[in-house]
C-alpha cells in the first residue's frame, strides 16, 4: 500500500500548529504535531471532507452602496465554493439590508445560507 503524507498547518487557533497526517485513500492512518483536539479534528476534515467559508459581494438595487458584503453563515464543502461564488455573482438583492438577512437560503442545496455582512440604507 501507498502511504501518502500530507503536512498542514492548522487554522483553529492562533498557535498555527504543524500537523502531518500520513493517509491511505483518505484513511487517516496517524495524526502528529497538534496540541489540542480542536487541531486533530481540523486535520482529519482537511483530508477527508475540505470545509471553507465564503465570502464575497452581491449586487444591490436601490442602495446607498453598489455592492454588499455576504458570508456563509456556516462552512461550505471546499470544491463547492466557486459554483457557489458563480452563483452569488448571478443575483442582485433590493435595498434596504440589515446585517444578519438572509440573501439566499440553502444555496445550491448545500443546507447553507448566505447572509448579509452590513447594513444597506436604501436611497
């Protein structure tokens, strides 16, 4: 069998650890170098199902701004970003906005929703 390893550097906290995860088919076989659980768990994700979160900008109709700021109210599947971001670019939502509003719910079935950053006065 292949063993693969794979050096990270966890997220977590700001203590930036340095984890090695040696894996066969995405089957952790060893987790090394973290110093909480918190790290181990980011690591095992990492390898095995990648989670980012998405922020980015939509269009708004009737504001005092062009563009408003969303982000993922919780992570979204890593190779899902970019479809996910594609789509965002496609909408435009109409002033006003308070931060915290629901954009767009369950983006692309995901079970995510994607929420306002700041508040939007309408003009």
């Amino acid at each position: 069998m292949n063993t693969n390893k794979r050096q990270l550097n966890c997220i977590v906290c700001p203590l930036g650890c340095a984890v090695k995860v040696f894996f066969e088919n995405n089957n952790i076989k060893e987790i090394s170098g973290f110093t909480c659980s918190r790290g181990e768990k980011y690591a095992r994700e990492e390898i095995t199902a990648p989670k980012r979160s998405l922020t980015t900008t939509v269009k708004v109709l009737g504001g005092e701004l062009p563009l408003l700021p969303v982000i993922s109210k919780t992570t979204l599947p890593k190779e899902k970003i970019l479809a996910c971001a594609r789509y965002l670019a496609t909408i435009a939502v109409k002033a006003p906005i308070t931060e915290g509003n629901i954009v767009q719910q369950n983006i692309l079935n995901l079970g995510v929703d994607i929420v306002a950053a700041r508040d939007i006065k309408a003009v």
